[in-house]
C-alpha cells in the first residue's frame, strides 16, 4: 500500500511542499484571527494558521467554488491536485475510487451561519444551500463528485485522531480488493466562533510576559495548541498496481489502527498511559513489529498541557525497554487540525528533512522527551505516527520509505 | 486494518471471518428499549406525532419522532442529565446491547466502538448559541458545547464501557450509521477487535429540522415511503446499537445468535448533494458491492428493510436500484419502511434499521409500514402493509441506507441457522 499523490491547502500555500519548506525552516506561520464578532475573551489566544488568500483557479473554477464551502473548496482543491501528482486525471476518478476524508468540525462556519439565520431571521428563512454545505460529509462529497469518485465516500469524525483513521480507512478499501485507490485526508476550517471556543476551553495557546503567541510541543513552558485550517489529500493505492502504472511510490503504509483512553472528560485528555500504551503494543505486535524497528517517531503533540503530557506517557512506557526513537513534533510549525500533520506523516515517511523543534527551548522534566533537533532524518526502520485526542480518541500508524 | 507483511497467519484468515449479532439496544420515538420498538414495528403503527424538542411554531410542518421522556430507569446516575440527548441515546442502546449479549462493562482487551451520527449535540451547542448572541441573556455555558462533536455519542459509550480499543464516528450523512457498522465488520474480520460495539444516535435539532423544511423535504403528515402520494419525509431521534463478535467467540461463550452479519457494501453516486441518481445506479453498485463482499448470490435476498425517506426522488432511485439489481424478482422481496413508523433518525437511521432487520429475520417476520397507503403505481415494490409478512425459508435481509451528498450503505445479514 503506497502513496503516489499528495495535495495540500494550508497556511503555506498550496501543496506539500510548501509545508516541508517550514518544517525545514522551522517556520511557522500565524495570522491574527478576526475578533470584531466579540466572542474571543479579551486576553485569549489572537493567532492562528489560516488559509490566506490563494489562487486555486487552476484546481477550481470560481464558478465551481462559489457553490462550496471553505473546507469543501480546501478539499477539492487538495484532491485534485493529489489525483495530478499521481498522474491520473483529475476528474474522472471512476467508480473504483473511493473517498476516506475526515474532519473535526466540519464545515462551522457555514453551520454557524445558518444556525444565526434561524434564531435571528426566523427558521423559515433558512438557506437550502447552506444546509446542504453544512453537514460534515459535503466536503467529501464534493471531492467525490469533482473527481467522479463513485466508490464508498466515508468522512471520520474523531477530533485530532481522525487523519490517522481516514488513512486507516482508505488503506484497508485499498488492500481488500474494494476499491483500486483512495483518496484519504483531513480538511478543516478555522472560523473566529470556532476559535474562540476552543480559546475559551483554555486549548490554544497564549501569550505571556515573557513568551509570545506560540505552540511549543514538549516545551516546559506549553501552554496550549495553534489552532489551523486546510486540507491535505493522499491517493492510496497497493504498490504493485502503482508501479506498473509508471507511479512513483512516496510511502508506504504498513498498518493503521487505534484505541481510547477512557478516563478522559468529553472535552479534556485523560490520564489513561496504561490503556493507550497496550492498545499501541497490540497494534504492534499485530504487525509484526517491535520497538526496536522504529526509526522515526512522528508525534502528535500539539503544545497541550496534559495532551503532550499523556503523549510523552504513552511513548515512554511503550519504549520502556529501550531508546526511544527521534521525534518529530510538527504541530509547532502546522499547528492543530487542517491536515498539517498528515502532510508531516507523509513527509516524514518519505525521509524529508525536518527543521529545529518550533517552540522548543526547554526540556520538561515530567515528559523526558526532546523532539529531534532537526537535520537529516534516519534513513532506516519505520516511521510510527501517533494522534491522541482530546476526549479519548487515539489512532496510529505505521510507514515507510517506499 | 491488515498490516502489510510480518502478521501471524491468525490475522490473515484464509476466509472472511463469520460475524454474529449478539446483542440489541435502541431508543426510538416508540421508547426506550428494543421491546417497545418492536411493538410498533410488529404492529405498524406509526410513534410520529406532534413534539416539543424544538419550537417549531413557524414552520410548516409540525410532526416529528421524539424520542418520550427518560431513560426511564432509576438506576442510571444523575449525570447522565449533563450529557446531550445523542450521548444519552447512545449510552442506553449501548448498555442494552451489551446486557442481552451477556457482557459488562468494563469491556477489556481488544472491543471497539463504530458509531455514526449526523447531529451529535448539534441541540446543545444551539442553546449554547442562542445564549452566546442574545445580548440580555444568561451566560452562555461551555457544558453545553462539551458533547457538540460529532464523536461524543461514541466516545460517551466508550468512555461508560471502559473500551480502550479502536473508537471511530462516521458522519456521513443518512449512511453514517451504515457506514459505522460496515467500519466494525472489517475490524472484526481482520482481527483488530474481538468485539465491536456499532451502531450511531442522534437527536432533533432546530437546524436539521429548518434544514429539511427548507429543502421543502418534509411531508406536513406522517411519512408514506413509497407511496403514490408521498410527500417527503418525517425527522425523528433516538439510537440503535449492535453488539458484533466473531461467530466462534460468540458460540464459545455461549451467547445467543440473534443473527449474522454477512457483509457490507458501499458507494457514492457523486453526482449531486442532495438529489439521487434518478437511475438508482449509484445505489446499486452498493447492492452489488454488499452482495459480493457477502458472498451471497442475490437470489438469496428474500428482505429489505428500506431506506425509504417518503421523498418522490430518493424513494424512486431507490426502487429502480432494487430494480437493476434483483430484475424481475425485485417485486417479490418483501420490504419494510422503518422510518414511516420512526421517521428519520438521520445519521442513526442505518443503525435503528440494522436492529430492525435483524428483529425481523429473528422474527422471521417483515414488520408492516404504518398506514395503508397506495404505493406509487410507477413501483413494482412489495412493501408490506397492514399486516407483518411472514418470511419463509432460507432468509437474507438487506438494510439500505442512502445519504446527502450521494453516501450509500447496503448491510446484509441472515438468520444464524440460515447460513
């Protein structure tokens, strides 16, 4: 199972390799979230990794575009362009493709919309078009009808978990024979509302007297995620099947699953090292593989307080026999959500070179994890990916160089 | 899924690994619990009527299936008030399951949870809003955003278990709930879990309801699945569960068969958001694909528990899906249409029908529609009415569900003995 195509909308720019320029630097990039609407609290989080503005003319007509929500736009347009770097013609996917996509808050601003449309104008009054652009899955839908992708079109749900699930999704439809490729991803939108809720939650990242704005996985001194939007799209497809096509294969991805912890709070990260380290060991060992034939480690600490706490557990008591493995923490550089992380699984998978640990300046004594200082990558053993999720959620994944 | 290369032989199962339904919860308009929903199925008669969730005052339309007041034990813990109404549905369908399948929480080693939902706590987090923007109002609290995700339903039910396996929420529209249970059929078959526990919940909110009305998609009276006269569909609530294992644990432990989950079939007909293809294409190859991944021939269908909205486009794609797939034969199958009892429960639809197909291949009966309504005389559709049908011989049911943004979902089971 490999990946042959790859397409992003970021902060960056478009495509991946404008996320593995900054990763390379080190060089994240946050704007100032919009606050005329009131709802940030005075002294809360104020950046951001918003999609600026992007000429997507050559991915998406304006005519197509006007009719679709930001992430259903973010996703078409990272679709496609993941189906070109592949070779394949854009649009007419067939009806042996299949749509893995997932998202944790789906299209908000469109929602939110049309909720004020309802309390403050009358139910009545209620837009078709918003209501249609509004459930989670119309990004996913709009890659599929963009693309004529008509095999199964499925969209995941499991907040900072869920890249790693669609991944998991697609790779099995893949491999079982279902469907010949996949297009697997993340999408999502950052609207001030939302923003500001997860500031208000104590989530994001803030400044200090004495530290700017910023994510710092790892870091003694986190205190919380950059939130950010986007979209990142893989195409799957088994290896044999791609290189007989002439398809350069980027990774390969060995296994995916994942577990729960279940003392977290419905919106808050558990303490749950114990269930998350033997649900990861099970995974493992289904595969076939021991610590020992890790090279990389791609983490999916954010800045979190108790999230890279419970993430530094989790690696610590999995690796408990032996070294740890560098890490990689890329959410200093792309934030959280938006599909910047599976753009660093892959990147890493295929041995791209990382940058220095954004945020990073001191170690915490509690976590005893120091991200890799950047530099060239190992060349050897298998990359695992780890994403925990607030409220439980855990997924997993292994990868390697193809 | 399967890794790659390096697994013992007893994650590469030579066939398909057999997978039993052991264990039903559900909340519905009809109650809470799988005994009052069977009780209206097996009767006919409809739990739509007027309902409150909402202040629908300035619609058109005032109908709905609520789910009643409860849960009606004094045994569930006071907490459970603070979660959403979806979380709330889906913790008692869960524990329901899981008590007829003769399990208990906690729920160790490897079991997951597959859920689907199209709301989550999209009513909560509504009150949230109503609260945030009134400029006199009272505070607008952050509880009532703590169950908006659409993961909470499956993360509430996994966290009241103690589940620490694979938790996964599908929200794909009307196909969610579908889609989950398709997700734990493969999880079971390749060994990642031993025991799956899928279904989805949802709840009425003011956004699905304006949503549909604006779409002009719901029928001012109780919803007529394929009739003649239909006029679109009815919105209900609530959650369906099934507990999942492999047939050999199942039969080692000891429990009940109620039956097996053959195989699952998906697709997507991208061609618009929310109009079907008119020549039901898209839907059939989920039939097809359902079919093959059972390894059933299609002369073995003798049910289908229909998606069946009541809206003239999708009831009409739907049939000539049947059509295209079963030829002439496709008029002797008989079907039922939940949803004219239940309504819509949306994202939960596939997991509230998957119970009630297997309640009716158990029952070895098809339960009626509610109301005698001429069916669209353009259908050649056996839709039961009236009376429930007996089904005779060797049973496979098909449950059909058909989402927004052309999602489709085909589950198939049988009887246990009947495989």
């Amino acid at each position: 199972m490999v990946i042959t195509g790859t397409g992003a909308v970021s902060c960056f720019g478009l495509g991946l390799e404008p996320i593995a320029a900054a990763l390379l630097a080190g060089e994240p990039r946050l704007t100032e979230v919009e606050r005329p609407a009131g709802y940030h609290r005075p002294d809360g989080a104020r950046l951001a990794a918003l999609v600026g503005a992007l000429d997507v003319g050559a991915w998406l007509p304006p005519g197509s575009g006007r009719r679709m929500s930001p992430p259903s736009r973010f996703a078409v347009v990272a679709a496609r362009m993941a189906l070109r770097s592949a070779s394949l013609e854009d649009d007419r996917a067939g009806s042996d493709t299949a749509v893995f996509l997932s998202t944790a808050f789906g299209p908000a601003s469109f929602s939110e919309k049309l909720y004020r449309s309802i309390v403050t104008e009358g139910p009545e009054t209620a837009s078709p078009f918003l209501f249609t652009e509004c459930v989670a899955n119309a990004p996913a839908a709009q890659v599929a009808i963009a693309c004529g992708a008509r095999g199964p079109s499925v969209t995941s749900v499991q907040r900072e978990a869920s890249a790693l699930v669609a991944l998991g999704h697609g790779a099995s439809e893949v491999r079982s024979g279902r469907s010949s490729r996949a297009l697997v991803g993340v999408v999502d939108e950052l609207p001030p509302l939302a923003h500001a809720i997860l500031d208000r939650y104590g989530a994001l990242a803030r400044a200090s007297p004495t530290w700017p704005e910023a994510a710092r996985p790892y870091d003694r001194h986190r205190n919380g995620f950059a939130a950010s939007e986007g979209a990142t799209m893989l195409l799957l497809e088994e290896e044999k099947a791609a290189r007989d096509r002439g398809a350069r294969p980027l990774a390969r991805v060995r296994a995916c699953g994942g577990g729960f912890d279940p003392t977290a709070s419905r919106v808050g990260w558990g303490t749950g090292v114990v269930a998350l380290r033997e649900g990861l060991r099970r995974f493992l060992e289904r595969a076939g593989v021991g610590p020992g034939d890790l090279g990389l480690v791609v983490s999916g600490a954010s800045g979190s307080v108790a999230g890279d706490r419970l993430e530094a557990g989790v690696l610590r008591s999995v690796f408990e026999v032996g070294p740890l493995p560098k890490v990689l923490a890329p959410k200093g550089v792309t934030g959280e959500y938006g599909g910047g992380f599976l753009a660093s699984v892959a990147l890493a998978a295929e041995r791209r070179p990382f940058g220095p640990p954004v945020g990073f300046a001191e170690a915490d004594p509690d976590l005893g994890i120091v991200p890799h200082a950047g530099g060239p990558l190992p060349p050897d053993g298998l990359v695992l990916a780890l994403s925990l999720a607030a409220g439980g959620g855990a997924s997993w994944a292994l990868l390697e160089k193809a | 899924m399967l890794p790659e290369g390096g697994a013992s032989p007893a994650h590469e199962p030579s066939a398909p690994r057999r997978v039993a339904v052991t264990g039903l919860g559900a909340v519905s308009a009809a109650g809470w619990g799988v005994a009052p929903l069977w009780r209206v199925l097996r009767e006919g008669q409809t739990a739509l009527g007027p309902f409150s969730r909402i202040d629908h005052t300035r619609h058109r339309t005032h109908l709905a299936g609520q789910v009643p007041a409860g849960p009606p034990s004094a045994s569930w813990p006071r907490a459970i008030a603070r979660l959403s109404f979806s979380e709330r549905f889906a913790l008692f369908a869960a524990r329901e399951a899981i008590a007829q399948a003769g399990l208990a929480a906690p729920l160790e080693g490897p079991v997951g949870v597959f859920f689907g939902t199209s709301t989550g706590g999209l009513l909560e987090s509504g009150w949230f809003l109503d609260r945030l923007w009134a400029p006199d109002g009272p505070r607008a609290g952050l509880h009532l955003m703590a169950g908006h995700q659409l993961n909470a339903p499956g993360d509430a039910v996994a966290r009241d278990l103690a589940i620490t396996g694979p938790v996964e929420t599908i929200s794909s529209a009307c196909a969610s709930a579908a889609l989950a249970i398709a997700a734990a059929l493969r999880a079971l078959r390749e060994g990642e879990v031993e025991v799956a526990i899928a279904g989805g919940a949802d709840c009425l909110c003011a956004t699905t309801y304006a949503g549909f009305n604006s779409l002009r998609s719901i029928d001012e009276s109780p919803c007529r699945p394929f009739g003649e006269d239909r006029r679109g569909l009815s919105l209900g609530e609530g959650a369906g569960v099934l507990v999942l294992e492999s047939l050999d644990r199942a039969l080692g432990r000891g429990a009940t068969v109620r039956a097996e989950l053959l195989g699952a079939g998906a697709s997507c007909d991208a061609s618009h958001m929310t109009a079907p293809l008119e020549s039901g294409q898209g839907a059939a190859s989920a039939l097809r694909s359902a079919l093959a991944d059972a390894a059933v021939p299609k002369e073995r269908v003798g049910y289908i528990n229909a998606h069946g909205t009541g809206t003239v486009l999708n009831d009409a794609a739907e049939w000539a899906a049947y059509a295209a797939t079963f030829g002439e034969r496709a008029s002797k199958i008989p079907v039922s249409a939940t949803k004219s009892i239940l309504g819509h429960l949306l994202g939960s639809s596939g997991a509230i029908e998957a119970v009630a197909t297997v309640l009716c291949l158990e029952a070895r009966l098809a339960h009626p529609a509610a109301g005698h309504e001429p069916v669209d005389s353009r259908f050649g559709i056996d839709l039961v009415q009236g009376e429930p049908r007996n089904l005779d011989g060797d049973q496979v049911g098909l449950s059909t569900s058909l989402g927004f943004g052309g999602a489709n979902a085909v589950l198939v089971f049988s009887r246990h003995e009947a495989v």
